[in-house]
C-alpha cells in the first residue's frame, strides 16, 4: 500500500506506477517526469544517518577529489573572483567547499546531519552546490526553490545526481539500490524545473546540473508545493 501519489517535486496529480522492486515502489509524476519513491519506503532520520556514517569522503582522497571535479571544473569557469558559495549537503567529510576556497572562494556549509547551522540559509550566494544530495530529499519542490531563493540574481546552483535514462536501465540501475535515493531527474525533469524557475540550464555531464539564475533575479513561479521567492 503507497500513499497518495502526488509528486514531491510540482504536486501533480496521476502518478503513475514505473517499477517496484523487493523493497520498494517507484512512481512517476507526468508532469514534470520525476521519478520517486513514495514516503512509505522512506529511512527514518537514524536509519538515514547510519547510512551516510558508512561514507569515508575527505579532502586528502585524490579519487573524491577528481569525482568532485565533474562539477568544481564546469562551475568553476562561471564564477567571478572571489564568489561567495554555500555546499549544501556538505557530508561528514566537506570537500568541495575545500576546493572552492584553495580556487580563492569564500564558502559555507550545510548539511541537516553533519552541519545543521541553519543560520547559513538565511544569507545570500553567488553560488550552491550539491552533490549527491537532490535524490535524497523527500520534499525536492520545497529544498530547489529554497535554493534557488538563497541565490542572488546571476547566481548558480550547480547540483550532482546520476540521471535515469530509461526504464530498461532503470530496473537494474545500482543507483536505486541505495535505500536513501528517493527522488531521480532526468533531463527532462530538469528541463521542467528550470522553466519553472524562470532558469537557464546546463548539462556539463552526464550526472552534472548547472542551472543560472537570472542577472534581473527569478520571476515569482509558484506551483503546488513549492515556496516563493523574489
């Protein structure tokens, strides 16, 4: 038995059945084509927490910082001297934020877990990152709008997530194996959001996300869920 199957990302309506696995089902919204598990199958907080205690990311492990450079290279090229950055999602082990600040960045970081100052989402930012952070968020709508709020006009959220590509590869993905996946993009799930921001949108790599905000600031899009913003 699921829940309700509205869409965490837009609220739309009719989701449809993509796939079910022995652990889980997994819907999909026909408007904006996320695909997602529905909160029934989701870890609690300490189920969740044990998961992200098993990573052993830092800022000395070279092969991070080369999968990290996917999305510090792109976004990098974009920045202005001196940009002022938030990682959100930063883990038990911030990396990024490192190498943002040895390119001469200032940055901050957040994460619910590892980093829960919420002081740091009240200010505003050149620039956000999250990597590998957007398939675990249960409330996607919500979380992107409000990054996407912290932004000032110009500003980039640049986000790494592995996209589906169909549903043959979906079904045997190693991705979905991940009991705190929740949430998974395509591209044309992206391509949505981005119009719905009132964004441009990038796809540097195959699991990389730039999307730019306006130099004028967003228009206010609202849709079922989501925040307001200016």
């Amino acid at each position: 038995m699921t829940d309700s199957p509205t869409c965490p990302l837009c609220a739309g309506a009719d989701c449809t059945h993509y796939h079910r696995d022995a652990r889980r089902v997994y819907l999909q919204c026909p408007r904006c084509a996320l695909i997602f598990v529905p909160s029934a199958f989701h870890l609690g907080p300490a189920e969740e927490r044990a998961v992200y205690d098993q990573h052993q990311n830092s800022p000395q492990d070279a092969g991070y910082r080369r999968f990290l450079s996917r999305l510090f290279t792109p976004l990098s090229a974009k920045l202005s001297p001196g940009a002022c950055g938030l990682d959100f999602g930063s883990g038990p082990g911030p990396t990024l934020s490192v190498m943002f600040e040895e390119a001469g960045h200032s940055m901050a970081i957040y994460d619910p877990y590892y980093a829960p100052d919420t002081a740091v989402l009240a200010d505003a930012y050149d620039f956000i990152t999250a990597t590998e952070v957007v398939e675990h968020l249960s409330a996607p709508g919500h979380e992107l709008a409000r990054l996407v709020g912290l932004l000032r006009p110009g500003g980039w959220l640049g986000l790494m997530t592995k996209r589906p590509t169909s549903h043959a590869t979906f079904v045997h993905w190693h991705y979905i194996l991940d009991p705190t996946h929740v949430s998974f993009y395509s591209d044309a799930t992206f391509t949505w959001l981005a119009e719905h921001l009132g964004m441009q949108v990038e796809f540097p790599a195959d699991d990389v996300v730039l999307l730019h905000k306006s130099a004028q600031g967003n228009k206010p899009v609202r849709w079922a869920g989501m925040v307001e913003w200016k």
